[in-house]
C-alpha cells in the first residue's frame, strides 16, 4: 500500500426533503446567490421551485444561469463569471447533474481574483481562493457532487479536460433521490456506466490496496443489483437512493487511498475524444471505449483484470470478464459499440487525429500512439 493522504470536506445532506437544510446553510454564507442549472428538467422535477422557495425565506438575491450542457462548455464558464462578479456574488449553487455541478466550481473558482478559467484548467493559473459552492443534485453519475475534479470542454481548443484543486471541493450537497426519479432511463443507464467506470479508474491506479480493491467490487456489484431493477421501477425511492450514494462513493476518494495514483483515466480520455467529436452523453462514450481499452489491455496487464473479473464475475477469464460487462451494458441500454449512436467507419481516421493532437494515453496503463488505431477499430469491432 503506498502513503497518502485522506481529505474530503464536503458535508452531504442524504434523503428525503433534504432540501428544507438548504436555507439555513445558504445563510452561513451570504444572500448574494448565483444560481446554474441545465435545462427544463429542474423545473419538472420540482427541484428549481424547492430551491427558489428556500432562498427566498432568506431573502436571498438570486442570480440565475440557465442552459449548460450535457458537455459542459468553456464560453459557459465565462459568461457565468462575468455575470458573478458583476453582482457581487457571494456563494454559487449548482442545480443539476454533473455538467452543471462542474461549471459551478470552476466559476466559483475564478470570480474572486476574476481569473481565466482555461489558464486555471491547463494549471497555467493556480488559483488562491474561491467562492463557496453549493450542489443540488439531481443526476446520479459523475460523483462531482463530493470530489475536487471540474471537466470543461473547450471547442476552440479541441479539447475536453479535467483539473483537480483541493479549493474546489463543495462546501455542502444535498441529495435527495426523489429529485432522480423523472430522469429518463437512458440517461439512467448512462450515469451507471458512468460510476461504474469511475471504480474502473481507479482500481487500474497503480500500487495494491486490496482495501479500495473490495470498494471497488462493493460499488459495481450494488449498482449493477440496483441499477437493473431502477430502470423497471424509476421511482423506487430504494432503489434510486442506492444507485445515487454508489454514484457519490464512486469518485469521492474512498476507491483511490493507498494506490499511487488518483487513477488511470485513459479510457476516459479516449470517452472525451467521442463526446467532443459527437456530443453523446459522456456515459454512452464509456460504454463504448471501456470494452475496446479492457480488449486492448488484457494481454499487457492479464493479471490485474483476472483480478477484476474475479471480484465481480466469479471469472478468472477476461474475455469472459469483457463478454459479460458488455452484456451488461446492452441489458440496461448502453451502446458498446460506435455504429450504434450513428457514427460510421467514415470517422475512424478523425477520432483517431484528434486522440493523436490531444496525446491520449493513461497515467499508469499507457496507451500509446500505436495503439490508437487498434482502440478505435475495437470500438467499431473491426
């Protein structure tokens, strides 16, 4: 087990109306609010209206940015920290899922020395300060909710990057799973494969820590149980409430402490190449690169995933560990391979330049340039 660290200051607020906390924390902070949400769901899922209602027993000033994207966008961020600091924004709440929730952080991290937010994501600018940050969450997926990660795309740039600072952690979230019940089933099915890949992150970190190993096989066998029976009954409160907390473990830090990294995060890159490319919901670009890197993989690193396909399958094979997970994508209506959210063979050489100008590869199972092809025809299943 290697040295490390154990950190994490976000106070979670679990359960049913949950959300009647919400003015009594916002007070600790200020009444100055800027508000982000995605689209209309927050409003159909009664979540925007609970949380005006409580800011309003406060008298809060709310501020309110609307309309961020499942793949959250640079010239969003912006926008949003022009409007913070020209309202004198004292606390900034995130209403929504994980590309809200990572917009949020990185303008509250930028509007109080009025930074520019793609100096701070290349770690060009390290930021001193930020404003505090509130979660609603209404989308179990990217775990953002509990951790010190912000992914933001960036058109100009071609790229889809993440950036890691202990100043961004959240000071507080609240999760109630009635607010996850209306969320279609397959942006459902996305968010598992989402958490699950969050576990497969880190358990190909380096080092042993056979600890986060048994987190890990925790995590993925409670959500593949509940998230196959969430997506019959959408609104089983269990149910719901099961696969969100899974969701929040997943990337909280619990799966990462005595490995010598944070975690691998090369599939994900390759996943951040198909959703700038095509726009698809980062869950479906997982879906379809993880079988292709485990394909790619298993005769470099044949232990580990044995290791893996043990824990969770009761197999010491890894075809028959990919064969299974596959399965398990396809029953709960995730794509596994490229064809099926539209993009044809035709785009094989554009995926492939764009993972060369952005030098995919992994922090500790390297994928390198020679590999690309091999990666990309895997994802077609050539």
């Amino acid at each position: 087990m290697e040295n490390f660290t154990a950190y994490n200051p976000v106070h979670i607020h679990f359960g049913k109306q949950v959300i009647r906390e919400l003015s009594k924390t916002v007070s600790q902070y200020g009444k100055n609010v800027l508000l982000i949400y995605g689209g209309g769901s927050v409003k159909k899922n009664n979540s925007y209206n609970d949380t005006i209602s409580q800011l309003s027993k406060i008298n809060a000033n709310v501020v309110e940015y609307s309309g961020i994207k499942p793949n959250p966008l640079l010239e969003d961020v912006e926008k949003a920290i022009k409007l913070g600091i020209e309202n004198k924004i004292e606390i900034v709440i995130a209403l929504g899922g994980g590309s809200v929730i990572d917009t949020a952080k990185l303008v509250a991290l930028c509007i109080p020395d009025n930074l520019e937010p793609w100096s701070v994501m290349k770690y060009r600018t390290i930021p001193k300060k930020t404003l505090p940050t509130i979660i609603i969450l209404t989308l179990a997926a990217t775990g953002s909710e509990m951790n010190s990660l912000s992914v933001i795309q960036n058109p100009e740039t071609q790229e889809k990057i993440g950036v890691n600072n202990p100043l961004i952690y959240p000071n507080h979230a609240f999760l109630d799973p009635e607010y996850t019940f209306s969320v279609p089933k397959n942006y459902t099915a996305y968010g598992i494969v989402d958490l699950i890949s969050h576990t497969f992150e880190s358990f190909f970190a380096g080092g042993e820590s056979h600890l986060a190993d048994r987190f890990v096989q925790a995590i993925i066998l409670e959500t593949m149980r509940y998230g196959q029976l969430v997506l019959d009954e959408p609104e089983n409160y269990e149910y719901r409430a099961n696969i969100m907390w899974n969701a929040t473990c997943a990337l909280n830090g619990i799966t990462a402490y005595g490995r010598s990294r944070n975690g691998d995060w090369g599939t994900h890159a390759v996943g951040h190449t198909l959703s700038f490319l095509y726009d698809i919901p980062h869950g479906a670009s997982l879906s379809i690169a993880y079988p292709a890197w485990f394909k790619l993989q298993k005769n470099k690193i044949p232990e580990r995933i044995k290791k893996l396909a043990n824990l969770i399958f009761n197999t010491n094979s890894c075809d028959d560990f990919i064969s299974k997970l596959e399965a398990f994508f396809r029953h709960i209506g995730a794509p596994i391979r490229l064809p099926e959210i539209g993009v044809d063979i035709s785009k094989k050489d554009e995926i492939i330049a764009l993972m060369i100008k952005n030098k995919i590869t992994g922090f500790n199972v390297k994928i390198e340039e020679a590999d690309y092809e091999k990666i990309v025809d895997l994802m077609f299943s050539i």
